[in-house]
C-alpha cells in the first residue's frame, strides 16, 4: 500500500495515506459493525447511527440522526433517562453500571426488544459525547426464559410423578400387608394398583417426549388427522362429528397427540354416548374441540392444564398438560370452555 | 363411639381414600392402640370425638380434603394429634396447616407406629404439663390467702398437693420413657 518511492516526502505521502486508510477502515468497522452504535450529545441527540440500528430497531439510520434518544426507549424510562443524564452532567454520578448493561428498548414497530449496552462517553470537536454498542439479546432472553421455564417444568413434573408413584406403592404395600395377615383376596387388587404404576410411567413418558419442540411443520388435514386420533381413542357408543376442519400448519405426530389426548379426554368425561364435535373456530384461525356432557361443572379452568390436575381417581391429570404443551410448542394457544350443548369446549387458535 | 369404657387402650384414628391403606393401619396399630378408619373426609369428621387421641390423615381425598377435616377438627376444638399422612410433597403451603407431624407415604407398620408413640407421648406430656401448671397455680393462689393452718385442715388442698406429686412424677416417667433417640431427636428438632 505505501509508494515504493524513497523520497522523503513519498514517505510523508504513505504515512497519509495509511492515515487515511486506517480511518476509512474504522468507520467501515464501525458502520458495519454487527452490533448497533449510538452516538448522542448532552441532550440526548443522537449525533451518529450505525447501519445495524436498523436490524436492531428497524430504523434507516438517516432517520434517527438528529432525533431524541427517547424515540427508542419505552415510555416509562424517559423520565429516568432524563433524570440519570442530568445527575451525571451535574455531578458525574452514574446511576447505572454502564458496562453491559441490561435494557428494553423500542423497536419502531412498537414491541419492546431485550438489549445489553455498553456505553462510553468520549469528547469530540470540544464536545461531550455519549456512544453505545448496543446488542439485541433477544435470542439469548428466549432461551434463558425457556430453559427456567423447562426447570420450573421439571420441579413440578418430579413433585407430580413422585406423588403419583408414592400413591400407588402404599396401596401396594398396604394390600400386601392386609393379605399376610390372612386376606388372600386382597392380592387380586394389586394387578389393579400395578396397572395404575404403568399408565403413569407411559404417561410421563408422553409427557416428556411431547415437552419437546416441534420438528417440521407441514400443512396437514385437520379432519384426516381427527379420524386418525379418534379411531385409537374412541369407546363403543362414543361418536366424532366433524362439522368442518381447516388445514393447519403443523407437526403432524404431535397434532394427533394433541387430538388424542383431547378426544380421551371427552370420552372418559363426557359419558358412554358422548358425541365429539370438531369445527373451525370463527373470526379466528383455529379449532375447536366440543362434547356433549356434564361440562367443566366445578372444575377449576386454571388448574385444568396443570401436571397431574385431575377429577377422575383412574386418570393421572397428564392428558390436557400434554396437549397444552403440544399447543404451546407449536405457538399456539388452547382454552377450555363450556360448549353451547352443555358440555366441555376447547379451543386451539393457531395463530 | 369411643368412649365406651371397655378399652382404655389409646384411640387412633386412621383416614385414608383407599380402603386397604386405611385397613393396613388398623391392622398395624391394632394391638397396641383402639383403631376406627374413614375412607372419605365427611365419614372422618362424623366420626370425630372427644375420645379420640390421635388422627392419622391423608390429604388427598376426593370431596373433603385432608386439609379441610384438619381445619374442621382445630375449629372444633378436638384435643387430638393430628398426623397429615400423605404422598404429596410438602410446600411451603403447609406452614399454614396446623398439622402435628408430617409423614410421607409410603409408610410401612414399625414407622407409623414410632409416629404414633411419639405423638401421643407428646400429647400425654403436654396434657399433664398443662394440668401441673394449672395445680401449681391453685396451689399458690391458696396459699397466699389461707393460714398455713386452715391450709392443713383442707382435704382440697391435700389432694391438689397429691395431684401435683403424681402429675411431676408421671412427666418425669414420660421423659423417661421416651428412648435416648427419641428424645435427642425431639431436642434437635426443638434447638433448631
């Protein structure tokens, strides 16, 4: 890069030019930087914006210049942005840490986005200058609040599964002790108390399995896969009606999961002549699922998708966990209701 | 029900949904203590008395709860231990239960029987502390009023004196009677 001419000043020229060069390679640095850069003055103008702060808060940079530096922060910090900048203008007191630094801010579109902000003050041209290297840790927010959420899941399930287990060994032990002492009818009674320890293993394994994210989504035929649930979920007497079903966008084995579980469901609450209803949900995207029977009655709707939250002494309170998992995994929500026919409702919106 | 003077063995209550679990305590207990069994809270709480000592409760019920025949029994004013006996792991919700012991299934016979001997060992101490508290004070109040020789020519005062004796040496057979374990045990409990 610098002129092979020996002359004195050719050097001078080089030393210029790699100057030069050195600062075009800072701002292109600086511009193209993958995290967001702020500069703003003792107001909180924003004197400077990087290229990323449009990635970052969906702002052309040209637009922010010139701009209070509030138009990026939510309503309720302004005042304490104001506050803390004029106490530090004043006194030199920082308020906050101003090294990685945790903070929402506003996106143009209006929802708020997790960023970690390091902030300096430098001087330039005889003024006071305030850059930050602003990085959106949305992603890293996500898993965190994810993986509290699978440890919050986990303490749960263990308290459930122990519970449930514990249960079902002291009916054990008891019938065996009641046999001994000479009641030889009570064995036949532990077949019953060992089938209830099975399903509960199996249960917990679905469970386990359905916590899982969602593999490839496909458009999959909501009735087709309703037919399929019902056929390993249906008692004789019990019927499905399916009055109209949309395409849904979906992983297909968890969908039929999800229909099972809601089918079993109506069936071992709704009585021996249940009728299943399964239609498009109006105004919105999403369906329902809808029997006939006694309805959720006293059943708490809050607790209906708790882990082990059952009214029925057989069940073990996974199933509706199961599909509020499969629902939530797939971004979707689910509700329980009474239908118009008197019995349970419940709705899935897909969007 | 329990009263009926025929047995003067303690009287244990056993509740639990399951009716083997419930027939198991009867027949683990049976021996040493009188033993009634309920497999649902209301059954529980009819058959509540004054005689008994001692309830063993599941928590989990269909219809009443465990929690809600305790409460009933506290609002009723029972003089009884209550043991929750149960397969649901303790939160901190249960600092509000006014519960006496805490047992997690499953149980076999030889620890359900120690929880039982210590608590009525407890509930034998704590009545009879009660009542030496009482007879001390009577003593007292007695004697600050009454010359020492009307206080010699009282038969009342004479069997409050023998009272006090017996119940100091019942409390000191209680202490006694309750292994060096048992006993660190409940020190240990009671020091932290």
């Amino acid at each position: 890069m610098a002129s092979s001419d020996p002359s004195e000043e050719s050097v001078s020229a080089a030393e210029l030019s790699t100057l030069v060069q050195e600062t075009e390679f800072f701002r292109s640095l600086v511009e193209n930087g993958s995290d967001a850069i702020l500069s703003v003055d003792e107001n909180s103008t924003i004197l400077y914006a990087n290229r990323s702060v449009e990635r970052v808060f969906g702002y052309d940079p040209e637009e922010m210049i010139g701009e209070r530096l509030t138009m990026i922060m939510p309503e309720r910090f302004h005042g304490r942005h104001f506050d803390a900048v004029d106490r530090y203008l004043e006194t030199g007191d920082r308020q906050l840490d101003w090294s990685s630094i945790q903070l929402p801010a506003e996106h143009a579109d209006g929802h708020e986005i997790p960023l970690s902000i390091t902030f300096e003050e430098h001087s330039y041209d005889g003024e006071r200058v305030f850059s930050g290297i602003i990085r959106d840790v949305s992603e890293r927010v996500a898993r965190q609040e994810e993986l509290e959420r699978q440890n919050e899941r986990l303490e749960e399930f263990a308290g459930i599964v122990s519970h449930d287990l514990r249960e079902p060994l002291q009916t054990a032990q008891a019938t065996l002790a009641v046999a001994r002492a000479g009641d030889e009818e009570a064995l036949d009674e532990l077949e019953a108390v060992f089938d209830r320890m099975e399903t509960l293993i199996d249960d917990v394994l679905a469970l386990a399995k359905q916590g899982r994210a969602v593999g490839e989504t496909e458009s999959v035929a909501l009735g087709e896969a309703a037919e399929a649930a019902w056929s390993t979920t249906c008692r004789e007497g019990a019927t499905l009606s399916v009055e109209s079903a949309p395409t849904v966008s979906a992983d297909p084995e968890r969908l039929r999961a999800l229909l099972e579980n809601l089918f079993r469901n109506a069936v071992e609450h709704g009585g021996p002549e249940v009728t299943v209803r399964l239609g498009t949900l109006e105004g919105r995207p999403g369906f329902f699922v809808a029997d006939d029977g006694d309805g959720l009655g006293a059943t708490d709707p809050e607790r209906l998708f708790d882990y082990g939250y059952t009214t029925d002494e057989g069940g073990t309170g996974f199933g509706l966990s199961i599909v509020a998992d499969i629902a939530r995994a797939h971004g979707w929500a689910v509700a329980a209701g009474d239908s118009d026919q008197g019995g349970a409702r419940f709705e899935v919106t897909t969007a | 029900m329990s009263g009926d003077g025929t047995d003067d063995r303690p009287v244990v209550l056993a509740v639990d949904d399951e009716p083997r679990v419930a027939q198991a305590f009867a027949l683990w207990l049976g021996d040493d203590y009188e033993v009634f069994t309920a497999t649902g809270g209301e059954e529980a709480l009819e058959l509540m008395d004054d005689g008994i000592d001692l309830v063993l409760l599941d928590r989990h019920m269909p219809g009443l709860s465990g929690d809600e025949v305790l409460q009933r029994i506290r609002e009723a004013g029972y003089g009884c231990k209550v043991a929750m006996v149960t397969a649901v792991d303790p939160d901190f919700d249960i600092v509000e239960l006014p519960f006496d012991d805490y047992v997690s299934k499953p149980v076999d016979g030889s620890s359900l029987a120690d929880t039982v001997e210590r608590l009525l060992a407890v509930r034998r101490y704590d009545d009879r502390m009660a009542e030496l508290y009482t007879t001390t004070r009577t003593i007292a109040a007695l004697e600050s009023e009454k010359s020492p020789a009307s206080l010699e020519d009282s038969e009342e005062y004479a069997a409050l004196l023998d009272r006090r004796a017996t119940l100091q040496g019942e409390l000191d057979e209680l202490m006694a009677s309750m292994d060096a374990d048992e006993v660190r045990e409940l020190f240990e409990l009671l020091d932290t």
